[in-house]
C-alpha cells in the first residue's frame, strides 16, 4: 500500500473509531470523513459499506479485547487475571458507545470465538480456585460487563467467591443469593 493510502487508512479507522464510541452505530460515513480529513470517496474506496468500516472498527476493539483476555491467562493469581479483564472489558464499554449497540454484530466477528473461549477459561480458573462465585456462568458473567462499565469494583465485589462459602446454583432450587 502507497504511503498516503496507508497514512488515509490509519486517518479514516481513528476518525470512524471515535465517531462510532463517541455516536454509536449511527454515525453517518459523512461524518466519519469529516473527521478524518479525507473526502467522501477516500472512506468508500477501502469500505464499500458503512457495515464493513464497523466491522473494522469493532475487530480492532475486539483485538484489543483477545490481548487482555490472553494477559488474564497468563497471570498466575486466578483472581488478578479474571479481574483485570473484567475491567478491560468494562472499561471498553464505558468507553464505547458502539460496543453497546452492535453487541451481536461482534458475535459474527472472527475474533469472538477465541475471546468467549478465554473468559470462560477465566471464569472457570477463578471458580476453580474458590475466589469467584460459582453460582454464575460465564455467560452470566458477560452479561455484567456492559453494567460494570460505570461500577466495576461494586460489581466485582459482587462476584468474589468467599472461603468456605460456596455460591447456590438457581437450577437446584436455590432461589436465595448471598
């Protein structure tokens, strides 16, 4: 790729990127250009549809979104690792206004499969080793994200497993949660 093409690129996904965190997905490609200081066309040549520049935009986050999760991995204490990405991902939220409203759009992503794949691992390490609730899912878990955005320690709080207390699973008749 030419110089300018590549500088016009980079110009055009941190223009979309904040315009769609900022906006949401209804940000027009108009104001996409605008702010990146490129015409109309320059945005229509590398993204034939306002879908595929969204699909740019939420695959770089996703990518952002993997690095933290595989870093939670990687830490030795089962609880840093859960917790920092829950706040990584909390925080892309809070950040993020198009992470909100394309939720289901990042499940047809290529980068999804290997990020649900890690916060499960996260999540069952965690429950493993006693210090988060084992009365949740992952699924439930990723459910919390979006509202942990404004909350995370109140939510993670939540979420810590205690010593000798184990969490009461709905589907056994336990209606009451501590």
């Amino acid at each position: 790729m030419r110089a300018d093409a590549q500088r016009n690129l980079d110009l055009v996904l941190g223009a979309a990127q904040e315009c769609f965190a900022e906006g949401g997905v209804d940000v027009s490609v108009d104001e996409v250009a605008r702010r990146a200081g490129v015409g109309h066309g320059t945005v229509f040549r590398r993204f034939p549809t306002k879908e595929a520049l969204l699909d740019a935009v939420l695959s770089k986050e996703l990518d952002r979104m993997l690095v933290f999760a595989q870093a939670g991995l990687a830490e030795a204490d089962p609880w840093e690792g859960f917790a920092a990405f829950f706040r990584a991902a909390a925080e892309s939220y809070a950040q993020n206004r198009a992470l909100h409203e394309a939720k289901e759009r990042c499940h047809e992503l290529p980068q999804m499969p290997a990020i649900e794949h890690a916060a499960r691992e996260l999540v069952r390490r965690a429950q493993k080793a006693g210090v988060l609730r084992e009365d949740l899912t992952p699924d439930d878990i990723g459910e919390l994200v979006p509202v942990a955005s404004r909350y995370p320690d109140v939510i993670l709080d939540g979420l810590r497993g205690q010593p000798g207390v184990r969490g009461l699973r709905p589907e056994a008749g336990a209606g009451v949660r501590r």
